[in-house]
C-alpha cells in the first residue's frame, strides 16, 4: 500500500479534511505509485491561514538576523539531503539525476543568500530638506503569503519564493504542484528541523483549482507568488487585483537562441542541445526556437539533427540518460497536438515526431527529442508554448530579423544570441525585449543571486531572485524624526 502523507497545519503533520487524496504517480513508469497525497479542500485552507497568523506574530519580531540564521541551517540540511531529495525529486517529476541535484543546489544558494540577506536587509538615510530632521525608510514584513509553484522546478521554485519571503519575516502558505508533491513534503520537513517555529510555514496540498483557488481568494492572505502558466496567472491577477492582493506572476516563455554566422558552431550547438531538451524541454527559459542564419542555416541544422536523435531517452535516475520523460499525459497531449499543428501549418518535421519504439519505456510519458524546420514567423508552433522537447527553427538574413523574430511573441522570458561579433552583441543585449538574455550560451542557466523574471505576458515586473525578490516581500516604510522643537513645513520653510 502507498503511503498516504500529510498537509502540515498548525504545527503538524495532519490529514485532509475532506479526506480525500490524489496518487503520485512516477512519470516514466506510471506503475509506481510515489505516495497518496492530500486532496484538501477550503477548510484546510482557512486553517492553515489562522495558523500562519499566529506565526507572522510571533516570527515578524525575530530579528532578522537570527531568521536569517535559520535559513543557514535549512542550507546546511539541503546540503546533507541533496542526493536523497534529489532521488526523490526524479522519481516524481522525471528529470534526470544531474538536473534534479542541480535543482537541489539552487535551493542551497537561496538559503545561503538569504541567510547574508539578513544582515543587510538595508534601508535608507537620506538628508531631509529642513534642519535638524532625519529621514529613513526601513523594510517591514507584510504579513500571510500564498506561494503556488508550478511542477517543473519542484525545489527550486518553492525556495525562491519561500526563503525571501521567510527572511523579511513572513508567515508562508505553500501550494505545490500536484506532481511534486514529495519534494515539496521533504522541503518542509528541512524547514522544521532546522528550526523555523512551526506556525511559520503551512503546507497544503491539492488541485490548483479548488486549494490554490482558496488561498488566493483568502482574504488574510495579503500577499500572492505565483509561478505557473499565463493563463492560470492571469487569472489569479484578476481576483488579486480586485482584492488589493500583493502579486508576483512568473508565467510562461517561448524563449529564442539566435544563431548568427560568425558564431562558433559547435559551442551554439552544445548549447541548443542543452537549453532545448534538457528537463524534456520542459523549463520556463528552455529553447523552443532556434533563429539561425541563413548562411548557416543548413550545415547547423543537420549537425544538430544528427546529435539531438542520439540522446539517449530513458528513466532520470539511470545515469545515461539525458532525456527524462514529461511530467503526464496532458503535457504530452500537448507535445504530440502541436507537432501535428506544426506539420499543418507547414513547417518540416526532421527528426523525432513521435513516441519511442523503445518497449522498455511505453510505461512512461516519453516523447522523442522533435526538430520542425522551416517554421515562418506568426506560425502557431512559432508563437505558443509547447512545454517539451520541440524545436522550431526559423532562417533569417541579418541580426536585424532575428531580433524582430526574437521579439514579435508576446512572451519575454530569456533569449540567446551566438556571435563573435562584440558590436552585434551588445546591440542584442540593448535591443532583444526579455528579461534576460544570454551571450553565448543557452537560454538556461539563471544564478541564484541574480533577479530573474520576463517581461510582456511572462510576468507582471516583478523579480524573483537576488537582491530585487526582497523589495517584493517586505513593506518599505519612512520615517521622519524632527528634532528641531518647531514646526517645519516641507516645501514650504525653503531658506538656505
Ligand atoms: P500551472 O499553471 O498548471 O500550475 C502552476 C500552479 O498553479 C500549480 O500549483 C497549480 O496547482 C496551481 N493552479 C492551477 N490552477 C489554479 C487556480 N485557478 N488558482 C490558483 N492556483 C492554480 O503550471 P504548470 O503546468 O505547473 O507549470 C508550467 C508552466 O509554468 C509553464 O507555462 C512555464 O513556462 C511556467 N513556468 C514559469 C516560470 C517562470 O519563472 N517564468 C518558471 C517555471 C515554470
């Protein structure tokens, strides 16, 4: 029998209300079952919220320092457990072993990060316009925040969000993708023994639809982070702003590397290789074009149809394998309705197209590595998100058209751009309208301690990440002190 895991509210480790639970279910053999998991409903939600509460009170008037303590610890744990979560990690989501350890590494770097942040968590003295009075700001925590994350990074994701959000001394809500639910279950059991009193983190697990819904429409959830696809953001900005609700979106991507004429062929193609179908094409910065120039075009393409039909599809946790397979059925649905939408439109299928012959994996969601060519800007395989390992390739004549091409989506994730040219890459680097882009190298590859985040449909200004996540989740505050004795009036008492 699987094991039936818990929500963890109030301080422990409880079952769902409705009594009901959801199967985890392993992507690439869909035989083995992970776990059960709680199918909560409202109720639990509303719980969690007054736990959070009791929380926020206390762990708000922690000094930051010592919360920033807590979070070294929570690095220390990740550190000892990287190779077991990371286990667990590929056995829910499918991702290869390399990647899921990685993923584990990012969650270290935020917690180490964090833990300097709160020794800095700086405000402002500024001269004041009268005499004899200060001026300040200081950062101040906000309250209760819902953090809903989506699949594809189970770790990492939670922690860019949680650890900032815990540091500024909030109280944090965590809704996990329903297919990860284990790491997230792990993530918090790290959390707790490293110390963070228990009312301080709720996790709730369940469908987007009735938990994630609840917690947006909490009304003493004042602040939202929310990491997933455009739609689904889009309507969460809906409800937030109508109830005032601090929001950050990070949301889809169709993410471009442009491949200029000059550029080093064979580091762009390692590059396409790793930033289209590494994670089964299945990250928010992964390469789903490729913008290459037409006096390459030919010879680049075939190079990387003949590597990319080599890499070797097959279960995350065997270490040869470099392409896991994707999260479930619906995503491959996807994947397999726009190569056929491709095809229509009358793009040219060069290699993949299909599932593997392989009997080994026919128990899994794998899905061959796909190169369409020929694809014309304005196509719909051109413009959409696919989520998994389809690449369209797009030839233009001048950095002048791959940069139209880079920017007519109305995403703005990440691109890349391979050239030796200094010139042209720095007119890319101005020009191409993302929020981050790439110098040769792939379109993946963020740091922990860098802002990240997209512009247009991708988000809605935020950034997770760095130093700019910690603006989101805390409250800038002013103050003045006038110790002159006397009234003075600002604009008004203006004497030298
Ligand atoms: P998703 O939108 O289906 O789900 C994300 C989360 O939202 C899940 O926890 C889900 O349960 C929850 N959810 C679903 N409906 C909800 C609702 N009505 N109210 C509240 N919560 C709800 O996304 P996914 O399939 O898990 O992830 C893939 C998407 O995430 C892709 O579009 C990808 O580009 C995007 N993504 C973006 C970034 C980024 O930083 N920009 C990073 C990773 C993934």
């Amino acid at each position: 029998m699987p094991e039936n895991f818990k929500n963890f509210i109030a301080g422990e480790w409880v079952a769902p209300t409705t009594g009901a639970y959801f199967e985890n279910r392993n992507p690439a053999d869909w035989n083995e079952v992970i776990g059960c998991f709680p199918r909560s409903g409202p109720d639990d939600v509303t719980r969690a919220v007054a736990a959070a509460q009791r929380g926020f009170a206390r762990w708000s008037q922690a000094p930051a320092p010592i919360r920033g303590d807590v979070l070294h610890r929570v690095g220390d744990l990740l550190v000892q457990r990287k190779d077991e979560i990371a286990r667990a990690m590929t056995r829910e989501m499918g991702k290869v072993l390399a990647e899921t350890r990685g993923d584990v590494q990012e969650g270290i770097d935020t917690a180490y990060y964090a833990h300097t942040e709160g020794r800095r968590l700086f405000g402002r003295t500024v001269p004041s316009e009268l005499r004899n009075k200060w001026a300040m700001s200081y950062r101040r925590p906000i309250g209760v925040a819902g953090l809903i994350t989506p699949f594809n990074f189970p770790l990492a994701i939670p922690t860019w969000k949680m650890f900032p959000a815990l540091l500024c001394g909030n109280a944090v809500i965590f809704k996990p993708a329903e297919d990860v639910p284990l790491t997230a279950h792990l993530l918090v059991e790290v959390l707790l023994e490293a110390g963070l009193p228990p009312d301080v983190v709720q996790l709730v697990h369940g469908e987007g639809s009735v938990v994630g819904r609840a917690i947006v429409e909490h009304p003493d959830i004042s602040v939202i982070s929310f990491t997933g696809s455009t739609e689904t953001g889009s309507s969460i900005g809906a409800t937030c702003g109508r109830m005032h609700k601090r929001l950050s979106l990070e949301m889809g991507g169709k993410n471009a590397m442009i491949v200029m004429d000059d550029a080093d062929l064979d580091l762009a193609l390692e590059g396409v290789l790793w930033g289209a179908f590494g994670t089964t094409g299945q990250r928010c910065t992964a390469t789903s074009r490729l913008i290459v120039h037409a006096n390459v075009h030919d010879r680049f393409v075939q190079l990387l149809c003949d590597r990319a039909d080599k890499l070797r599809l097959g279960p995350g946790l065997e270490e040869t394998t470099e392409v896991g397979p994707l999260i479930n059925e619906d995503a491959r649905k996807k994947v397999e309705y726009y190569v056929g939408v491709g095809e229509e439109e009358g793009a040219r299928r060069l290699i993949g197209g299909a599932r593997p012959s392989d009997k080994r994996l026919e128990r899994g969601w794998f899905y061959r590595p796909t190169v369409l060519a020929g694809v014309r800007p304005g196509m719909r395989v051109e413009q959409e998100e696919i989520f998994g390992p389809v690449l369209a390739v797009i030839k233009v004549d001048s950095l002048t058209d791959a940069i139209r091409v880079n920017n007519d989506v109305r995403y703005g994730l990440s691109s890349s751009l391979y050239t030796r040219d200094v010139n042209a890459a720095f007119r890319a680097m101005t020009e191409l309208d993302n929020g981050i882009t790439y110098v040769n190298a792939p379109t993946i590859g963020a740091e922990a301690h860098l802002p990240f985040g997209g512009v247009k449909q991708t988000g809605n200004g935020h950034r997770e990440g760095g130093w700019e996540v910690y603006d989101f989740y805390s409250e800038t505050k002013v103050v003045y002190v006038d110790f002159s004795g006397r009234l003075q009036r600002a604009q008004i008492d203006t004497e030298a």
